[in-house]
C-alpha cells in the first residue's frame, strides 16, 4: 500500500513538472500585427485607369508632369547603375522594406490608416471639475489628443485619403501610359526585379505618388502621425528603388504628382462643413427643445460627467455623391414615438434580450462592437475589404477605386444618418429603462437610426457591386452588424431595419457614380 | 447524501487545515478537505497605466467569487489542491452589465521536497508547487472591468521556502512564474500596446509574483500577514480614457491579512476569513477585499 502510494506520488509529480515544462516552454505565443500581403502581382495592368473618371480633379491632367529625360540619356543612365549598385548590398532592414510595400500600398496605407484611427478614436477625458475639452488641431499631441477618431471623422477620413489616393494614381496612370517609360528592371538586364514587375509604365512611380499623397493627406487628418506617415512614405519610395521598379526620376515625378492632388483634395476637405460640426451648447439645448415641442422625450448622454453630443451637426458635412436636398430626400421616416405602445414593445425586446443575453448572441455584440478604441464600423468594413481586394489582386489604381467607393458610400451614410440621428434626438434604450444594461459601450449620441446599420448596408451594398460572387456573403454580414446592437443593448430593432434601408439609399447614389466610371 | 459525506469526514477528522497553492500548509495522508470560500472584492479608483483615477461610468465596481476548493493528501509531502470559482461583477454607475459565470477550473500539485531542523528553533521547509488552471464555461474576456476573467490557460511553478520556528511563528518566501496562453477574441482586430493587431489572436505577457509571509500557528490557528507583488512581463498600458484590455500589463502590490480557525470540539470544521487591500498598483483597480470560508476535512 505505501509503495503502490509512493508510486503513485512518484507519477504526480513526474507528470506535472512533464506538463508545466511543456507549457511553459512550448509554442511560440507571438503574434504578428499585420494581416499577411503577398507580393501584389496585378491580375491587370488596368492600363486605361488615366481615362476613368476623376472625382475631385478636373482632369487626370490638371497637375502637370513634365517629360522625362529619355532612357538613352546619360543621366538616366546614371539612375540605373545607382539601382545596381544599391542591390549589390541590400541589408536586412532594406529587404524587409521591401518586402513589406510589395504587399501592394493601397492596401498597406489601408492597414496604416486603420491603426491611427484606433490610435485616435477615444473620447476626451472629464476635467476635474466635470467638463470636457476639445481635441485641438493646433495642439495634437495634448490631452485629449486630436483628432478624436470617432466614426463620423474616421469616415470622412478613410473617405478623402482613399479618393485622393484614388485620384492620384488615375492622373499617375495618365502620365505613365503618355510617356511610356518601363521600369528599370524591363529596361536594364542587370537590374534584378525583387518584386513583380509588371508592363506598367513606371513614370511618375505609383509607389511615390501614393506616399506623396497619403502623407499630405495624413498630416492634415492625423497632425501627431506625422513623423510616422513620412518615415512610411520615405519606406515605400526607398523599396520601390530597391526592388527595381522605379528609378530616382520615377519617384520624384511621382512624390509631386502624389503631394500636388492632395493639396486639390484637401481644399475639398478643410471646407465641407466639418470643422462646424460640433456646435454649441445653445444648438444642442435646441436640438433637445425641438424634440419636447413634438412631444418626444429628448436624447440624454448617459455619461457621467455628462458629455456633449458626438458631431451634431455632422448631418451638414459635404457629401460625395449626394446633394445636401438629396441627404434630406433620403431620410428615413421618424421613429416610433417615445411614448407610443410600439416604443414600448420595442424597448421591451431589448430588455428581455439584454437579460437573456445567449453565448453566441454576446459574440456577435462583441464582433462587430467596433468601439471607442477600435478603427470604428467603416474601419471594420475596410478590414473585410482589403481581404477582397487582396484575393481579387487588384491593380493599385483598381484597389483605390474600391476603397475610394467604399469608403464615399459610408462618408455619405454617415453623414445622412448623422442628419437623421441629430433631427429626431431620440433616446437610447438605456435612457428610457434604466434597466438596460450593455454588453458593449453606449455610443453617446442618439439612437435613431442604427449608425452601424447604415454604414453596414451602404458597405454591403458597393462590395457586393465590386465582388458580386460574396454579395449575399456581405449582405448577411450586414444584417449580423446591425442586428449585433440588438444583442448589444444599444439600439431598438427599428433603429436597425430603418438605418440598413437608409444605408440602401444611400449607397445607391455612389453606385450610380460607379457605373458609369469607365472602368472596365 | 453530500452532507452525509461531509460530515462522515468531519467526523474522522485529526488535525486539520485549509491550504492553497501558495502556502506551506499540506493535509495529512489520505486526509481530503473540501469547502466554500467567498470572496467579495471591491474597487473605485484604478489605475489608467499609471495614473489613479476614479469613472464616474463605472462608480465602484463588485467582484464576488463563491469558490468550491478540495485538498487531498496523498501523501504528507504530496497534495492535490483543486479550486472551481464561480464570479459575478457589477458596476454601481453606468450603463454596462455585469457579467457572472463559471471561472477557471485550477489543479495543483505541492511537493515538499526537504524537511530539515535548521538551528534549534525551528523547521525549514523547501516546496515545490505546479499547477494549471482553464476556463470552464464561454465567459467573455472583451468586456474589462466587467469581464470575470482572462480566459488564458495558465500553468504556474512555484518555489516556496517556509521556516517555521517551534514558538509558533513562521516566515514563508516564495517566487512563481506563470506561462499564460494566447486569448482569443470574437473580433478581428484590436488596438493595445501602441499598435493595431489584424488578428482575433491576443498574446498574453507572462507573470511572476513574489510572496512574503509573516504568520502564527498554534493548536487550530492559523494567522498568516502577506504581502505580495505581482508584475506581468509585457502588455501595454490603458491608454486615455480606454477601457481595459485583457493584455494590459496588469501589476500590483498587495497586503493581505487572514485568520483560519479550526473548530476545537469539530476538528475537522476550519474557519477562514480574511482581507486584503491593493497598496499600489497599474492596469488594476486599487480594491479591498473581504473573504470568509468554511472547509471541512477528514481522513478517508
């Protein structure tokens, strides 16, 4: 018995310290922060890009590029050899630049931007005495830190750098099909190309004329991410040289061309009606006002210190395909009155879900959360984007248009459904059952409609125009997104069904934009 | 028919003690001891990385435990010791809802490798303990401060040194490392630690702990002071007006005060309560806590 005892204690301690080493020292637990990009070998040149229609520029040739010097010149001669010499003796960091932009720029500044409006997307915190300050542009590194990347401005910003991308590269590719100058590595045998090289022309290189546009663009909406974006934009250019596909004339033309249609695009941008949209406390008290004089309980932040509306009067931001008598055209009927018995029955469904909350339905709250501290819903949708668009191997100026058309359609849902939310001022199920509890965090601004449910249906609606095998793929992710608010606590089941049909709406004036595009 | 049991072993009992991972007390052999222990934590102030605020989103958040906790004494030198918690956190402000559930089940080995007179005064003790913990059920670990915990799996080692002088009085130190493993979120991506993870996949920092124990043990009481600190080796820090995440390199240094008493005339009836408070911490509320506990023990 003592030995059958000792034996056993034997075997006890034997196999855990077997199993606490295997743990401790097994499988490497790191991982990585990106999503994977294989090296982008365009499945089309898309070499008729420069005549597709421009969006904010006149013209693909509204900025000017001078002509190149001749590949039988001297000078450029000079280019080549310097490519030569500079791949005798890559180091590491210069491979891993490499190999990090041949995933495609699109969508690597996709991933960038994405990261800066997590970064960003948190709301000032309370002062001692209760109030809130303003993130301040003109003070980006303070606290609270601008901008605030809540979803209105990171729709807006995904938006204005996926055009200005987007409006580059067509005037980029203008040049490049004008001049006809191939790349180095087509041009010179003893050139090796370190990454696909395709038949594109490479004058002005897209590498520079993405890094030159979206670091303008950057430094505008993400002041404090400069030193960030530029050394990025200086990567990108470097890599393109290095691999072989530009060489240093290729670049400069393009970091001009890049930096010359931002600075037409930001004039767009630093004048639709934005940096208006916070208002005052005069207007909110009358957006309240307005709400009582039709009867209605008005919104109420539920934060504590209470705090001020997020973006009130967003609803009057410039749009990108719809005029401001089509935002209000488009706007979805008002809600249920806070006092009628459907209010009640709709409140009574988000209560009796909240308290009954299953595994699966807290999954799908959490999924699709998208939060403060998250890249926002458009961000969430520009995530399941850049996996199509990977897949798809899109061209850089055909992976632009569909961030570009992506991303319009949810700046005009975000406006319109600000428009919306802002005009009738109604009240979270929270404010009306204190009983309610969330399983995500309450958006502090009103209910009515279902801001994810707008951005969700105009973002089903243009990736199932630009991949028509997954739309019904898109359209159920659509229909989880909004439906996750439910489960969430945040949104009554009309908010939902009336923000997708608003989102419908909406999409449908940048799909008429899109159809008729020219692109192929 | 359980309390049958309970009682049966209550009954046979000799001298018995409540024991956990972290102590140097083992139960005799053959000698198994089950029971509840309750915990109810609370906190208002916590610590934003490193600086100490109160949310008036949150107000003052109530972490209650009710865990079933079993040793089992294979040998003297040899225990079992195995803990269930089922947890339920509230907030007293705000909107956000409390989350309850079944935590992680723990199972661990001690060992007490070397038992030796040291001078005249007393015994030194030379522990070993191993042990692992899991989820039990599909708690969220997304929802920080309410969540009910990680959802890692953990495997710890722990060395303990005990000397316990024949007065009565003994000094415990000891040093653990637990291996935490990844976490997996419902979301595809999430922001910590100053960047952006394209990934539902979160990896979890390590932690050490040290424990120094100053406590008195004489016929059925035990009264054991300890002061901890634990530092998790990695995760970012909640950023400005976040919420927290389940990475954030959560550290602490704690104060912790209990009283175990064993019933004179029911040996094997052990009372236990407690509390403790968080003296200093980052990426944690700074909380007080409160225990009681009844355990009942018994020779099968």
């Amino acid at each position: 018995m003592r030995i059958t005892t000792r034996r056993f204690a034997r075997r006890v301690t034997a196999a855990s310290v077997l199993a606490a080493g295997a743990l401790l020292t097994s499988c490497d637990k790191s991982i990585t922060d990106l999503e994977p990009l294989p090296p982008l070998a365009a499945a089309s040149v898309d070499a008729t890009a420069g005549n597709w229609q421009m969006i904010v520029m006149t013209s693909p040739s509204q900025v000017a590029v001078a002509a190149p010097t001749a590949v039988t010149s001297d000078a450029y001669k000079a280019e080549l050899a310097a490519i030569k010499v500079a791949q005798a003796s890559l180091t590491s960091a210069q491979r891993a630049k490499i190999d990090y932009w041949a995933g495609g720029g699109v969508l690597r500044w996709n991933q960038v931007l994405r990261g800066l409006v997590a970064k960003y997307n948190l709301p000032p915190a309370p002062r001692a005495d209760g109030s809130y300050v303003f993130p301040d542009a003109n003070n980006p590194f303070g606290d609270p830190a601008f901008p605030f990347a809540n979803p209105p401005y990171a729709a807006r910003a995904y938006s204005y750098i996926a055009v200005a991308q987007y409006e580059a590269l067509k005037a980029a590719w203008h040049y490049k099909y004008q001049y006809n100058r191939a790349s180095p590595a087509k041009v010179d045998a003893g050139i090796r190309a370190l990454v696909p090289v395709s038949d594109l022309p490479s004058y002005p290189s897209e590498d520079a004329v993405l890094a030159g546009v979206t670091v303008a663009m950057l430094q505008t909406l993400f002041p404090a991410a400069l030193e960030e974006a530029t050394t990025r934009g200086a990567d990108q250019r470097e890599a393109a040289l290095l691999s072989g596909k530009a060489t240093s004339t290729d670049l400069a033309a393009g970091l001009a061309l890049g930096r010359a249609v931002a600075t037409l695009v930001l004039a767009r941008m630093t004048t639709d009606g934005t940096g208006n949209a916070i208002g005052n406390a005069t207007l909110w008290a009358a957006m309240a006002d307005s709400a009582r004089a039709r009867g209605e309980t008005p919104w109420l932040s539920l934060e504590a210190p209470v705090r001020p509306p997020m973006l009130p009067l967003f609803g009057n931001v410039r749009t990108w395909s719809m005029t401001a008598a089509e935002v209000v055209a488009v706007r979805p009927a008002a809600p249920y009155p806070t006092a009628s018995a459907e209010m009640k029955a709709d409140l009574a469904e988000v209560r009796r879900t909240t308290e009954k909350l299953t595994n699966e339905q807290r999954a799908i709250a959490q999924k699709w959360n998208d939060g403060a501290g998250t890249y926002t819903p458009p961000g969430h949708w520009n995530d399941i984007a850049a996996d199509h668009i990977r897949d798809a191997q899109f061209s850089e100026v055909r992976a632009a248009r569909a961030f570009a058309l992506l991303n319009m359609a949810m700046h005009d849902a975000s406006v319109a459904c600000w428009e919306a939310k802002f005009r009738y001022f109604n009240p979270r199920p929270s404010q009306l059952d204190p009983a309610i509890r969330t399983d995500i965090g309450l958006p502090n601004f009103p209910a009515y409609p279902s801001g994810h449910s707008t951005f969700s249906a105009a973002a089903s609606d243009v990736l199932g125009y630009l991949f028509p095998s997954e739309s019904a793929n898109f359209r159920a992710m659509a229909d989880e997104a909004g439906m996750s608010r439910l489960y969430g606590g945040i949104h009554y089941r009309k908010d939902i069904e009336e923000g997708k049909a608003h989102g419908d709406r909406v999409a449908a004036f940048t799909l008429r934009f899109a159809q008729s595009d020219r692109a192929p | 028919m359980l309390y049958r049991a309970l009682v049966l072993l209550a009954g046979t009992a000799g001298t018995a003690q409540a024991q956990s991972l972290d102590d140097a007390i083992f139960m005799d052999k053959r000698v198994l001891c089950a029971g509840l222990v309750y915990t109810r934590e609370q906190w208002t102030d916590y610590w934003e990385g490193t600086l100490k605020r109160d949310n008036g989103n949150i107000g003052t958040v109530t972490t209650q435990q009710a865990a079933f906790m079993t040793a089992y004494g294979v040998t003297g030198r040899l225990n079992v010791i195995a803990s269930l918690p089922y947890v339920s956190t509230r907030a007293s402000q705000g909107v956000l809802q409390g989350q309850s559930g079944s935590q992680d089940l723990s199972v661990g080995v001690k060992y007490n490798a070397l038992s030796t007179p040291l001078t005249s005064a007393g015994t030194l003790n030379v522990i070993g303990v191993a042990s692992f913990s899991v989820p039990t059920s599909d708690y969220t670990a997304d929802f920080y401060p309410m969540s009910i915990g990680s959802r890692s799996k953990r495997a710890t080692g722990r060395a303990l040194l005990s000397f316990q002088a024949h007065n009565g009085i003994y000094v415990n130190a000891s040093g653990a490392y637990t291996r935490r493993g990844n976490v997996t979120l419902e979301r595809p991506a999430y922001y910590t630690d100053g960047q952006l993870f394209l990934s539902n996949e979160v990896q979890m920092p390590d932690v050490r702990d040290m424990m120094l124990t100053v406590g008195y043990q004489r016929r059925g009481l035990v009264v054991p002071v300890t002061f901890t600190q634990q530092r998790t080796l990695g995760g970012g820090d909640i950023r400005r007006q976040d919420m927290p995440f389940v990475s954030n390199r959560m550290n602490f240094s704690r104060l912790d005060a209990r009283v175990q008493y064993t019933l004179p005339r029911l040996p094997g009836v052990v009372l236990h309560a407690g509390g403790s408070r968080i003296l200093d911490g980052r990426n944690v509320g700074q909380s007080t806590t409160a225990m009681v506990g009844l355990l009942l023990a018994g020779k099968l």
